[in-house]
C-alpha cells in the first residue's frame, strides 16, 4: 500500500507549532485508507455529515470499485488515534487517457471535534504529490481563504442551469447511449470511449451525438434535487461549446427519461444555451494540468451520488 504517512513526531510537532495540541489521548497518525479501514470511515462520516449510513456504504463500494491509477490510493487518507479513525479524506483519483497526468478530485473531508487542529496536516498530507492535478468541486464557503492559501486556484465561477430541451433542434443528429447490451463507442478515441463506458457502469447516461459523419461525446449523471426533482449534471463534453450546439437532441433525450435540466460549471452564461446562472460556486485546483469546465469525470457527482450536491461531500 502506497502512502505518503506523517509519522507520529511530525504531527505532534507540527500541531504544537501551529498552537495545537501535541495530543489528544494518544499519538495521532495520517495514513493510506486501505480495505480494512471503510467501516471505521463510514462511521465517521454519517456522524459527520449525516445521511443514512447505507448511503456512505454505498459510495465506497463504488470508490472500490473505481479503477485507481497504479500505486494511488484507493479510497484516500485517515486520522487515526489509539486505533480509531477520527479523521478521514476520500480521494478520487483517475487517469482520464492512458498516458495522461493523473488528476484527484477532493471530496468529503471530516475531523472529529477534539482533533480538529490536524485537519490541515490531514490535507496537506493528502495532497502533497507535485505531479497530480487535485480539484475541489463542492468547497464550502468558510474553506475559500484555506484553499487558496494552499495554493489552489479557480478554474469556474458559478453554476448554469441549463433547460436543453429549449435549444432548437439540429436535422440529422442522433443521440444514442454507450454502454449496455445495445451500446457501443463506435469510433471514439480509446481515452473518451473509455470515460464513456466506465460512467455507463455506474449509473450515468453515457451519449454518443453522432452528426455529419463526426461523433461527440456527453456524459450526464442523475441527481434529485433536494430528494425531489430529477436533474441531470453534465460530468464529460470535450467543450461547452459543444453541448450548446447539440444542447437541442440531447435536451429531447433526457426528457424522454423524465429530465428537463441540466446543471454544469461555467465562468458566465453559455450563449446558445436557456437557463440560469449563479456566480456563487466557485471551483478550484492546483496542479499542473488546468482543469476546465465541462470535464468532471471520477468524481464525487459520480461516485458519492444523490446528496454530493447538498453539501454532503464538503469539508
């Protein structure tokens, strides 16, 4: 198991010299979540952040299931203390194209109360390979200040609430699903077919516009707003230019199924697409590899599901 694990000494040195406590009880240590250690970490964060306790299960399987790069951890990082978890970061990490840098989108991170001065060394800890482009989807507003200091930077301002189904239609396009028994990428690159059929395998609706004998690709995970109203999050698009040109087919596609909007990061409204936009969601990450709107792919809107939108995956 790979790790990058912050002995004992360096913690208790490193909280004493931000005025923390040097300890709680015992000798705090930062290491690798392996196997063993989900029940512990499924715990913590239903007390944490609520949510049936199913749901957090739910959310790991599906990070044990996800094809992490070779030598990256699994699930993420943990505090623990006397051998009690009290303090876990899930990572998601993924190589989108086989000779691609590797990117890790930070999701839910949870201290205990009593340890809370470790949270910074738990992340700075977790995040601390040079060669790894880390983004943050869903930071709450007091951790802005944090993340920037930490050398984090925002790549989109806000939020569209597209309703595609008003865009017009384009003659000759057709949307089909990859992924299934009926499903295939046809003549995708290897990396975007890839994408398409690894999010098909978790629940999201992988599509194919095929149009003037050229192919293009979306990918959409499902979500119920506030528990409620199906909307769909775009996850994948080489750009949003893009989904604006074929925002028409595949609004009458999704609506077929029950879903009128759309949700996706953008820095300002996309001309050719109706709907809202709210400069209050800012996202971040740093790195060497900008991440860009449009390209949300592994990551907690995938694999944490249903609340990862309400709050339920921020720090």
């Amino acid at each position: 198991m790979s790790a990058f694990a912050l002995s004992p000494p360096a913690v208790e040195a490193a909280a004493a010299s931000r005025g923390g406590p040097a300890d709680q009880g015992g000798p705090v240590r930062c290491r690798e979540i392996g196997p063993a250690d989900v029940d512990g970490v499924v715990a913590l964060l239903t007390r944490g952040f609520g949510h049936d306790r199913g749901q957090w299960s739910r959310a790991l399987r599906r990070m044990a299931d996800h094809e992490a790069p070779a030598g990256f951890p699994q699930y993420g990082y943990l505090l623990e203390s006397e051998g009690r978890t009290v303090g876990a970061l899930l990572l998601i990490f993924a190589r989108v194209g086989e000779s691609a840098p590797v990117r890790c989108n930070v999701s839910s991170w949870y201290v205990e109360p009593a340890f809370r001065s470790y949270g910074p060394l738990l992340a700075r800890c977790a995040t601390r390979r040079k060669d790894v482009t880390y983004f943050n989807l869903t930071p709450a507003p007091p951790t802005w200040r944090m993340l920037r200091a930490e050398g984090y930077t925002q790549y989109a301002q806000g939020r569209l609430v597209a309703v595609p189904l008003l865009a017009p239609p384009r003659p000759g396009t057709r949307v089909r699903p990859v992924g299934g028994p009926t499903g295939d990428s046809g003549r995708l690159p290897q990396a975007e077919a890839k994408i398409l059929l690894d999010h098909a395998r978790h629940g999201c609706a992988s599509l194919v516009c095929d149009a003037a004998g050229e192919q293009h690709p979306f990918v959409f995970a499902f979500h119920r707003l506030r528990g409620l109203f199906p909307v769909a999050r775009l996850v994948y698009c080489r750009d949003l230019e893009a989904f604006a040109r074929f925002a028409g087919p595949l609004g009458r596609f999704l609506a077929r199924r029950g879903c009128f909007l759309v949700f996706l990061d953008a820095n300002s409204p996309v001309p050719g697409l109706v709907g809202y936009y709210g400069d209050h969601l800012p996202k971040f990450y740093k790195g060497p590899c900008p991440m860009r709107a449009g390209d949300i792919a592994y990551s907690e809107h995938v694999m944490l599901g249903d609340w990862s939108d309400n709050g339920g995956a921020r720090a």
